[in-house]
C-alpha cells in the first residue's frame, strides 16, 4: 500500500500505522466504530489503553497525510465522526475504486457491443495492478478479505478483456495474456475457456486440447469434480470444428527499432496477405499490454510479407540483395513473436511481485538461448536486473551454479548483499567467496545450504526485482537443481523470475522414477514453452539477410527442409 502526493511518496509509518489506513480505506467514507477498529488491530491482545492508543495512531496518520494543510497541521481527510473514525476521500483518488469503476464501465460497453471502448478502460484500469493488493496486510482479517476480493476481481476484469480481444479478432493478444494467468489458476474454467478459443483461431487444435485435458484432471484431482457445461461445451466445438473464428483476423504488430521507423515511412509495406489492414508499430522493449502479436501467415511466395523480427525490421522482399557478412557467426532473430510474447508478460508479471519459473526447451540448436537473450533484453530495458549464468556440468562442484549467481549479486549490490547475506556467510563459505572453490562440497548439512540461499535471492529480490536466467539447465549438478527446486517453491509473491533453457526431456521409461528436473519442467507452477523449428517465411527472411543474390521459393523450400527449421542447421546450410 502506497499514499502519494503529486509523485511524492508519504512515509505511512510502521505496519500497524499502515493497517489503520488500510482499515479505513476498504470503508471509504464510512464510519468505522472506535471498538471494531481496536479489535482488527489488535485482536484478543489489546494495549492496556485501547482507546488511548487508537487516538495516538490516529494522530501519527493524520500527521503522515497532512500534506494540504498548514504546516505541521493536522490532515482533514481523518475525521472523527460518532461513533468512530471515517477517512473522507475522493473514491477516484484510490486506485481500486478506479479499477473497479472502469470494469464496470467497460461492462455496460460490452453489453453496447462497444468493444473497442470496453476493451480500452479495461485496458486501463488493468494497468493500476502492481501486484497483490494490499500485501504486506493480510495478517490483518479484513485486509486479507480485500486482497482477495480484489484478486477475483482483477481475474474477472482479464477475463472480460480477454473476451472484448476476441470479440476484435486479437487472438494472439488473448493467448499472450491468458497463457500464464492459466498457470497460476488451473481451475478458472472461464479464463481457461477463452484461452482454449483463442489457441484454436491461431490454428493450434491440439494445444487447445490438451489444455482442457490438463484442466479436466486438475479439477477431478483437487476438488473431485469434471469440468464445467460451458468449458464442456467450448471442447465439443473445437472437436467438430464449430467454433467461431470472429470477424476479422488478428491484430498485426510489426516489431522495429527506430532507425527501421524511417524506412518504413518511405517505404510502405504491402498489406498483410490475410486482410485487415490494421497496424500497429510498437517497439518490444516498451512491453504495450494491449500488443496484439500474431503468428507469420503469409503464404510462402508473399515475398513482402517476411515475418518481423525483434529488434530488426525485416520488410524486404525474398529476392532483394543483401551484403554478405563476412563470418556467419548469427542470425537476426527471427519468428519467435508469439514465444516472445508470451515470455515478455510472464516476466512483467514475476517482476512485479508473481514470481515464477518459466522454462524454455527444444533440441539443441533450435534457438533457446537466442529467445532468451531477446527476453532479457526487454527486461534490461524495462530497467530490471538480470544475473544470467551457464549451467557448468554435472561433474561441477556442489551449487556451482548459484555460487555464480551470488558472486554475480555481490557485485552489482554490493551493499545490499553484504547485509543480507553476513548471518549466512560460515554456513555457506567458498559459495561467497570471489575465488572460486570446492569448498561448498563441504558444506553440511545441505538443507541449510539451500535455505540460506533460498533467504537470501527472495531478500534481495523484495529489495529490488530481478531476473535469473539459466542456461543449459539439463547440465546443472543434482544440488544445484535441489536448490532451483526449494527456490521455486518460494516464489509466489515473490518479485523474483527465474527463466531456464533445457533440452527436451527424454522419454520416460516405466518405473524409472522422475528426475529433479523432471519434476521442475511437470510441475502446474512451471510455464513451459517448447520450441519447434521456424517456418519456411521465418528461413525466407533470414536467407534474404544473408544471400547476396535472388533466391526462388524451391531453394528456400529446400533449405527450410534441409534444416527443418533450426537456426544452427541453417547457419551450417548457409
């Protein structure tokens, strides 16, 4: 909870100052008997004077918010008023009641077919979340009830949003937002509905199915019961094929950086081959919630259709030259818009207090780091930090992997870090040091080791969000991924993301018990995204950057073939 004046924040005090405000703010312009407030604040165990010391919180709350009046005067905004106290406010100068007052707005602009409109307040009143409301409370009772009373609600304004986007043909947008959403509520049959239709329009059938597969057996395992008749009935018609596809396709959103802005202005583009005409140019970094990102449609000859890129506009046609390198060290990066797009709001969402652990995985050289670095570099942009280490092998010393991540921590907040981690640094010995050391080996017992570790990323992450990327995750030591394991388990409400690339797990054999990493890429809490090859338009596009001559569509059909869509195959081709 956060009181600002103008962009200046007020110093509320400490956390039961804080809750007398809360207290107050959940009745807005109600008053709030003396008794019923002493006993939310201080339960069966009251001071000695009760009364006495609510009229001393009073007076520390009134000081905190006495910004409009006379120096050193008292804020008007508490009043006492028999047979309570009532905090007299504007309902728009507090975030929820704006939230709440958009949704319901945006309601009756729904019931008016006006989606557009609908779709825009409820994309405002979406962008007041900071996280969980009211987080640091809910020890109080009515504190906790508002949290989670918000919470519902904010579910029910996503899923309203979701069905306004739909309504617009936006359906990369849906899946993009409703993807992880989906992850943290399996059993929000509604959300999970629109997500299903959604991956349907994309042509992704057999997505759409198994997640209402995984839905039907979360809700038979945790609560006994089958899905619900409108979940069912969204089922059946994917199955026949019956379901709508809406009016008009989706939303096309060409990815550039601002020197390609130049071009583009002198240089149309020709329409996208599906329709529509409308675009929006957006720069990935900027992370626009209302972003519509599709997937690369164009028919395989539609040479000024190349897919977009992120962070390189790729518009040229098929056949214009291109100088050639002089190594081919890379490739731009190329028809991973929907990955992308999904990953940039999985992170939005863990840096701003919904931590969790995403994990991207595919056969080697299929362009898993490469996403990454793209999804990184959003989060750099965006101002985060991002600690990104290699994991070095089985045969490494013990938590070789987050020895690394803490070294890293160490340096960029010095500070921060040494307050932290001072109680923990015998427990954890060579792990702290900057010289690198088998010393961890050691240590003992290791549960202690990991919850060490584990108290020190959440501490630090509470100071200041940030991002763990780990690389090559199927070649972490066995304690390294124990710790992963512990770690994840602590992430809800966490400011904290923890992004991982793996190779695909092999096949698993009857009665071969499952793996750490097994058990982190199966676990509900975890958004897995596996990586296939590109499509013969994303090959198209990067052939073009490439090859200082015209390449026909049966050379392009070849390489695509040849490589079957992975970035190192073609780099090798090429």
């Amino acid at each position: 909870m956060v009181a600002l004046h103008g962009t200046r924040e007020l110093s509320l005090g400490a956390p039961r100052h804080r809750a007398l405000l809360g207290l107050l703010m959940v009745r807005l312009n109600q008053v709030v008997p003396v008794p019923q407030l002493i006993e939310e604040l201080w339960g069966d165990r009251p001071p000695r004077r009760p009364t006495a010391a609510l009229h001393t919180y009073i007076c520390h709350l009134r000081r905190a918010l006495s910004f409009g009046a006379r120096p050193g005067g008292p804020s008007m905004l508490v009043r006492h008023q028999s047979p309570g106290y009532v905090l007299a406010l504007d309902p728009d100068q507090v975030d929820a009641h704006r939230f709440e007052r958009l949704v319901s707005q945006a309601r009756r602009d729904m019931a008016a077919q006006n989606h557009r409109v609908a779709q825009d307040r409820l994309s405002a009143a979406l962008a007041l979340w900071r996280g969980a409301p009211y987080l640091e409370l809910v020890d109080y009772a009515p504190m906790a009830e508002e949290s989670a009373r918000l919470e519902q609600a904010r579910l029910a304004a996503v899923e309203l949003h979701a069905e306004a986007s739909l309504a617009l043909g936006e359906n990369d947008a849906v899946v993009a937002r409703l993807l992880p959403e989906s992850q943290r509520h399996p059993m929000r049959e509604c959300l999970i509905a629109y997500l299903m239709t959604g991956l349907y329009r994309l042509g992704r059938q057999a997505d759409a199915l198994q997640l209402f597969e995984r839905t039907r057996a979360h809700l038979a395992e945790e609560l006994g019961v089958d899905a619900g008749a409108e979940l069912q009935r969204v089922h059946a018609a994917i199955l026949r094929q019956e379901l709508p596809f809406g009016d008009r396709p989706a939303t096309r959103v060409d990815v550039t950086t601002s020197e390609d802005r130049a071009d583009a202005t002198a240089s149309p583009q020709a329409e996208h081959p599906t329709g529509g005409g409308h675009k929006d140019m957006v720069t990935y970094g900027a992370r626009t919630a209302r972003s519509a990102l599709s997937h690369e449609r164009a028919e395989p000859n539609a040479g000024a259709a190349v897919p977009h890129t992120a962070g390189v506009s790729h518009s040229t046609a098929v056949g214009h030259s291109a100088r050639v390198p002089h190594a081919l060290t890379s490739l731009p990066f190329v028809g991973r818009t929907y990955e992308l797009a999904v990953l940039g709001a999985w992170a939005d969402a863990a840096l701003s207090g919904e931590g969790g652990l995403a994990a991207v995985t595919g056969q080697s050289g299929i362009g898993k780091t490469e996403l990454t670095v793209e999804v990184t570099r959003g989060a750099r942009e965006a101002g985060h930090e991002v600690i990104g280490v290699s994991c070095p092998g089985k045969d490494g010393p013990a938590y070789g992997v987050w020895a690394r991540i803490l070294r890293q921590l160490s340096h960029t907040r010095p500070e921060a870090f040494r307050t932290v981690s001072t109680r923990y640094s015998g427990l954890l010995g060579g792990l702290l040091s900057d010289v690198p050391s088998d010393a961890a080996e050691d240590v003992q017992p290791p549960f202690l080791v990991e919850d060490a570790v584990c108290v020190i990323l959440v501490a630090l992450a509470r100071q200041k969000p940030f991002l763990l990327v780990l690389d090559d995750l199927q070649s972490a030591d066995c304690s390294s991924l124990n710790l992963l394991h512990l770690l994840t388990c602590r992430l809800p409400e966490v400011p904290l993301g923890v992004l991982v690339t793996s190779a695909d797990p092999g096949p698993a054999s009857e009665g071969t018990p499952q793996t750490t990493l097994d058990h982190l890429l199966n676990s509900a809490r975890t958004l897995i995204l596996r990586l296939g090859g590109l499509s013969e338009q994303a090959v198209a596009a990067l052939v073009a950057t490439h090859v200082d001559a015209d390449v026909d569509a049966e050379a392009t059909l070849a390489l695509h073939k040849r490589s079957g869509g992975s970035p190192c195959a073609l780099r090798r081709l090429l």
